[in-house]
C-alpha cells in the first residue's frame, strides 16, 4: 500500500498499491432529513406533521484495478429507502446493490461497461443524490427517469475542433430495474444517449453535478438527448414502478419508449439546469387478452418538464429555484402535480459535508395545495 | 493517511489523515451464542433444548471530521437478529443502520446530536452490547427501554467543585423506533436524563461499562433519572414493540410516559449497577373509538427493578450476580416474570476478546420454571 | 498499522498490525453473469431468452487476532442471491452473514471452530465459489451439498511418513442452516469428514481450489468421505430446502444421513474431480402422525454423481468437461436430471480476474432437452 494522502471529502481511504496494482476510493455517506408538512384542507392549513428520516447512507468503493483502463465501482445503500423496494423478483432480498460494474477502456476514446448501474437517461438522475442542490430530485425524475440496471453499456467520445465534444452512450440491459434476479420476464431494454458540449468540458465534471462550486471562468453548456426502448416492458414505468401481473396469472407486456431533452449550463457561480421528459406505451392499458375493461395496471404515459437555476455567493451559500410540472394523459387516471420549490444550501466542504433547507409548494391539478419545509445535511467521506 | 500504530482492540482501522481533516475508527465485532435450555412442567425437568447463534456482528466507524468539535458514528447490524424486524414502516427493509448520527459541540459543554442513534434512556441500555457482563441484557431492559430513535439530541455538562458532574441530556424525536421511513404517525417523543457523578467521571467512561476494568481506585457513581413522554404514542411499548393498527384500518394513539431511575457504582474491582423503570399510558388498551371491549393492542404498563453485582478478580475473570423482576399491570394480562442470574467472564482483551457463561433461572408469577445456561465470546476489533 | 505491500488479488487492505496483534485481509469481490438460454419443445428449439444477473457479490475479512493461532474469518453476502431466502426463521431478515468464525489452533495439529461456517462436506461445496472453473457448480452440489451451519468443529492432520497427510473434521451443528435465529427447531447434526492426500500437501491448498493454476510438477491427489447424520431433520434437503411444517402446525421430524465420496486430482494443468453423494431417511414422506396419504413434503432422497476434467494451458486459457447426473428415489415424485457441460475460462489473474463461458445440455428423465450459453467475470480483490 502506498498511503496517498486523503483528506475529508476525498475518501475515507484513498490510495494506490505500491505496485500500482490497483487504487481504490472508499467513502460511507448519509444523508439527515427532517420534514415538516402543512396540508391546505380547501380554507385552511391544518396543523403541521414532522418527521425525521436518513434519507441515504451509502458505502461507496471506487477506481481501477491492473490498469487504470479497468475501473470499477461498487456503491451500496443502507437506509431504509435505499434497501426498500424487495420482491418476489429480487428473491426476497433487500436492494442492497446500487452499482456493481467494471468500465474497460479497451480501445481509444471506447470505454465497455458490464454490470449493474445507472442507465444513461436523464441528467437529473446519473447526477449522484450526493450532488443534488435542493433536498431531493424533481417529481419529472421521480416519475419518468429511467433509473439503474443490468447489461452492458459503450461510452464514446469525439473531440471536434479545440473545444466541441460529442458522448455516445449506448446501453442494452434487462429493463425490470435493479437486483432482480428470477431472469428476464419482459424482453430487453436499449437505451441510447447524445450529449454535446460545444465550449468544452466542464471543470472536475462539473456538467453531472448541481451547484457552480468551480465558478466556470468562462460559459460551459452540455445539451443531451435521450430515446430509450423498452421492448415487451413488464413495469408500469418502463424498467420500474409495479410488475402488472394480472389476474389471469400471466404478465401484461407492452413497448414503452421514453425521451428526454435536458441541459446544464454553468458560468461564474450561476446554473440552470432543465429537463424535459415524454414516456409512451404501445398500450398503456394492462389488461387480459381480449378484454375491454378494467385495466389492472396503467403505464404512466405522459410528459414532464423540470428547470431550476441557482447562483452560488463568495461565502458558498447558494439560493435556488426550481418549477417543476408532469402532465400525465388521460388514459392514466393520475392527477398532474406541480411544484415550485425554493432552497438555500450552505457548501461547507462543497457537496461532502453541507446544510440545505427547502420550501415546497405542491398543487395536484391546480387543487390540493401542499407547503413542506424540508431540512437536512449531507456527510460525505 | 497518517498511520497511527493500532491494536487488536482498538479497531481494525484507526487513524488520523495527514492533514488533520478527519479521524476514523473501523471495527467489525461478533457474538457467538450457545443456549441450552430445560423447561419444567411441573414435576420434572424435561430433555434440554440447544441451539447456537451469531446474537450480533456489526461494523462500526467513529471518529471526527474537519475538527474534533464534529464527531459522527455510524453502526450497522449484519445478524438476523440486528437487522430482523423489518416491516412496512421501515419500506420492508432490514433495519440495517443501528446509528447514523452526528454530534456537534457548538459551544463549551454543550453537544448537538442529528441522526439515529440511542436515546439517553436506561443505563443499561446505553451501555453497548459489547461491554456487557451477562450474555446479555435484564428483562428489565427488555420490556421497558426505549432503544433508539431518530432526531435531534442536546448534551450538555456541568462541573460543580472538584469533582461533582452533572450531565443534562435532551432529545426530540420521532417516537417510532429506528429505520421507520413512512413519516411520522403518531406525535414526537421527549426525552430528558439528568446524571449526577459526585465523586467525578469513571476512568474511560467507565459509566457506561459494565465490569469495573478499570479497578477504580476511589469509588466512582453515577446516579441517573430519566423521564420520557411520547406523545401520541401509536406501538405498545412507547416507541418499541407493535403498531397499534386497529381492525378500522386506523392508528390507535395513547400518550405514554417511561421513567428510569439508575445507578452505577464502582470501586477497586466491584461494581454495582441497579435500575427502576416504570411505565404507564393515558389509557393502555387500545381499542376503536366508542368500543369498549376486546382491545387489540395492550400497552405494557408497569415496573421492572433489575439489579447486578460483580467482583473482578486479579486474572480477569468475573463473577457477577444479578435480580430481575417486572410487574405489569393487572390490565395487561402478561405474566410477570421474575430472573435469577449468575454469570462468570474472562476478559482476555478487555471486553474485546472475552468469554462468558451464565446460568439463568426463570419463574412466570412464580410458575413454569425454567433454567437456560448460556455460553459465548465476543470479538470485537 | 505496519503496511504490507498489497497487490491485486492479495486482498483491498493487507497488513499486520505495528505491534504484532492482528492482522486482516479485507476483499470485496463480485460475479457478473450473462444467460441465454433454448427450450427444446419437442420438435425446435425455442427463441432463445437473455437474462443478466450479479450472482455474488461479497465483503470478506479474514487473519488472525492475539496470536496467529487464533484466525478469523467474517464473510458477508450482497446479492439478492447471496442473502435471499430470509424467512420467520431468519427473524425475517436476510441472510447476510455467510461466514461468522474463529479458529483456535489450541494444541499441536488441533483447531477448534466455533461459528458459523461452511460445514465439512463436499469438497465441490467447500471450494469458494470465487475459485470455480465453471460459471457455477453442478446439479449433485444443488440438491446434496449439506452447506453452512452454526455451531463448533474439531479439525486436525495426521502426517504419516514424508508425505502421506491424514485430515479429519468433525462437526456439531444446529443442523437448519445459516443465520436461523429461532432457536433450534429439530435435533443437533453430526458430520465427519476424513480426507487422504497420499503424495502430500497440494500447493497453496489447490485440492480446494478449481483448476490446477500451480501446474503441480508432481501428481497430488485427496480423496475425502463424508458421513452425515441430521437428527430430527425438519427440512426437506437436510439443514436445506424447506422446513417441513404440517397442516397441523407441527414440524416434521426424521432422521436425515448424507454420504459423500469425492476427489481432487491435479498435474502439470490438468485436474480431475469426481464426487458421489448419497441421502437417507428415515422416513422420506412428510405427513401428519397417523395418517398414510397426501405427504405435504419430501426428503429429497437419492444420489449424485458428478464428474469433471480440465487442462490448464500455458497462457492461463482453460478447457474443461463436466457430467452430472441425479437420481432421485422414486418415492420423491421428481425428475431425474442429467448435464453434459462444456467451458472455458481465461485466468488473467488466477481466479481474481477471469473471463469464463460455458454451454449446458440438461435433460430431464432424458427428455425435456434445455440448453443454456452462460458467460461472465470474477472481479475479487
């Protein structure tokens, strides 16, 4: 072991082998919540409900091993939401897993995946919930994102001229989501993503993380676009949500394609952030072959549209806005929430070690309005 | 990584970073169990009964972070019996994190906690599962403690004179027991302790260690109160035990006060360790508003007094003696049981590496006896 | 903390404590796995079905503590297939301790266990799965193996002139299977095993481990018997399968033996392992006390033969041969399976890294032709 110097924010341990065998960054994190919640009953608002929740703790390993061309990463999760979500599919067992996958650089600028993690969807999504500036992602994300699974995945890269880069992302992957493990009810998922940088990369990869903490000198901008497939998908939300097991026994099956457009801008402390997202079904109605009413199941058909921008002040204190609005089509029954949240966020050692606050105001098809004033920090090796 | 010379006992991993940024302390540990068990029906004892067991087997990092001043824990279970008692309030998870928590000293003597950890309930209780002198904890402590929960805490010291401390301890949380992710269905929880050390604090928080290690050379105590009101409280012990879910498909919801009054005593080898707890309900049965019969739920109202003796001998060994009785109320219906123990240990490490036995005899409202010889080490890096 | 020099395969974190008081080998590793599997319908085969699985995934920690004497060795599941199969057995919990041990080496060649650990069975069970030549072990291992158990072992070594090496392994175990945490439902179980190495000592314990990477200049043999005896079994597979709990409410009880006969031989790349296995019972049909019809479950008695050859060529590509077949005694009502598998494994870094495929003929009672393509990595630090 050759011992580099760590520091709080770069790894509980963090070293490369004497032998330059291989390096590894370990890092737990968690995340503290606390939640306070006014419903509006039509005149007023009724009393407030509070809660306390870790939200995430994680234990993270990461980096190469033989070469620095085979990195891997293993991330797995230890609260309550993390594990949650266990079934029949996954063998009974709690969703330990989050990333389990090696990445082989094995040609040029030409990198295979193989194992579990996240898909290469929405920008909102593959940005770690370790580098989120509000309290938690959008409800675009949380309805319409395209989450983690296992497969294979090629990532590509061209450099055009001085500073204009294109990615490639490809993926083929089971679709039924993460740690299942009774095979593949459905048929397979293919997910296809084009980013593209016209200034250049941002400092320290900063496109795939929220908040300006480098304070980019000069304007960087990423512009991505997602088509993702999900043949003979099983899951009312693509590779997620509920399997639509029907009453006959049998699994309903149905294509379901989602898109997204979504961007990152950054300059001198300033972001914004926005996603648009679109999910169709074949036939968005589950039912028994033949059958004409009462669906089991619904795919959520619909789109979603998320923008937020932030400033980050001198002091590393950051106030940020966020509109976020899902209309889901009619077939669906489910009402269209929106939401306007407001956050402050204080970067004490950037996103390893901070405190955020956040004030939510929801409605559900313009009624039933919401406030929540959520709290919280972030611990981060 | 500034390597500090560590020791078996002192964690696996145990170090200081170069740059003074952060501390940490790694360390798996593990029980191993044997019981056996004879049961008597009333003229003879029957055919033993043995079984084994891993009781516990943990991984636990503590230590600080940017400065001494923030220190934080996170403890998670791995045996059937950590993590067991998943449900859906916990997303159908294991609860898999014991603590998570981090604890600020903001000011002088004074300390904020956020996160899961114990509340500052009954000695014995706080005491780890490591330190023990028994197999394993009073039933006492089994029936009335009120374990962990999440939420913010606020310690603070006093010195008076020369030596006397006084401790305050005050908590605000959820009251629903660890790892519950559904929100919070009843009301808060309100915890304070007051601890009173006359003749100043124990060698190495000797306090809150069973076995006088240390051999005190002047006596040490500690005297401790505590009060605990769970307000609208929806499990049948405070903030432990069964969600009063009626057959109407609501909560049933009642205040539940606890009280402890505890006290450790150690002197050259001695030490003594006594406790009173007593708990009571606004209205214990839990039934639909209006009814009057068949309660579903009882809440487990009464008293317990547990107390334990030791002597340490020069070569390690201990023999340690300890009463255990608990009174429900007559609403209850539970049988009130009453324990005999005697144990011996052999601390080879400390409470690192030791070996215990104990033999305890077990009566039920003075009937259904039974004897259980219990067997184990624990090791613990 | 004294650092040794680590390497790739040598463990994530390897060193002997400054002071000489422990040490630890700390190594994460993961299985990705790739199926494709062909029904034959009698007349085609079918369109084929792709699935993608993370098989293992695991945290181990093993070394000494005190004295190299005394070993330990903690290893911990995290794939939905490692700690699936929680149950009200397991406290509903999953089942995430595999290994839970010391070893005591107390005298001479004498080592005492006492834990939870892989019982001395099978060699083909006792071999790490991290050290397979297959993608995964064979039908007789799945339906025989006697796996892991809680309780105490005895092992010790005889050696007889300058090579012949005699081992024999006793254990006493719960006899229900790992992380059980309900005491002990049926009797204890008793297994001994006693091994011959006739030409010595394989190197670097290559009799458990798969392929003869070590290319023994001279031939090395082990040929084991094991005799198994499960005392008021409660489970249909010994201390596996399900527990055999009757419409009355009552469990199952009956004698359970299990015989295993096997070897490991290696030279010069090549290597050949056989084994057979045998299980008895008492009284195979599970049924209510009186009754002569309508058994709920049963002992799934018969025997196994399994055979398997390999030759390791020089630049570490592998080819190996694999026959397996079951037969079930008829009283049990289930299919006789039968294997023909062909694979090949590249071993970048011994079993560490390496790259494995392998092609599956099974056939039921000779009919019901399935053929599976299986391919996939080892990534063990």
């Amino acid at each position: 072991q050759e011992i580099s110097d760590t520091k709080f924010g770069k790894g509980l341990i963090n070293f490369t082998s004497k032998d330059s065998s291989f390096s590894v960054k370990f890092a737990p994190r968690m995340q503290f919540r606390s939640y306070t919640s006014w419903d509006y009953d039509g005149e007023n608002y009724e009393d407030p409900e509070q809660s306390f929740l870790i939200r995430r703790a994680r234990l993270k390993f990461d980096g190469w091993a033989l070469t620095p061309k085979l990195k891997y990463k293993i991330e797995l999760g230890l609260s309550s939401n993390d594990i949650g979500g266990g079934s029949v599919y996954t063998g009974n067992a709690p969703r330990y897993i989050l990333d389990a996958v090696l990445k082989w650089n094995f040609y040029e600028n030409f990198e295979l995946w193989a194992g579990q993690t996240k898909l290469p969807g929405n920008i909102e999504r593959v940005i770690s919930s370790g580098n989120l500036q509000f309290i938690d992602r959008s409800i675009l994300n949380s309805r319409f994102n395209i989450d983690r699974d296992i497969g294979i995945q090629l990532h590509h890269k061209i450099n055009l001229g001085e500073n204009f880069v294109i990615k490639e992302k490809f993926a083929l992957s089971q679709g039924e989501g993460r740690n299942v493990n009774v095979g593949n009810i459905g048929g397979l998922q293919y997910t296809g993503r084009l980013e593209f940088l016209p200034f250049g990369e941002f400092i320290k990869k900063g496109d795939y993380i929220q908040a300006d903490l480098e304070r980019e000198p000069r304007p960087k901008l990423m512009v991505g676009a997602v088509y993702d497939f999900n043949d003979d998908a099983v899951k009312t939300r693509s590779n997620l949500g509920s399997y639509m097991l029907l009453e006959n026994g049998e699994f309903y099956r149905t294509d379901i394609s989602t898109i997204f457009v979504d961007a990152m801008l950054k300059y001198r402390g300033f972001s914004v952030m926005a996603e648009y997202a679109n999910r169709d079904a074949d036939e968005p109605l589950a039912m028994v072959q033949g059958e004409t009413e009462n669906s089991e199941y619904v795919v959520l058909v619909g789109n979603g549209l998320n923008v937020q921008a932030s400033y980050l002040f001198k002091n590393n204190y950051e106030i940020a806005g966020r509109y976020s609005r899902n209309n889901y089509e009619e077939v669906t029954g489910v009402l269209d929430p929106e939401q306007y949240t407001l956050g402050i966020s204080k970067y004490i050692v950037g996103h390893k070690l901070k405190i955020q606050s956040d004030v939510v105001y929801s409605t559900l098809n313009d009624l039933n309005d919401n406030i929540i004033w959520r709290a919280g920090f972030d611990f981060h090796f």
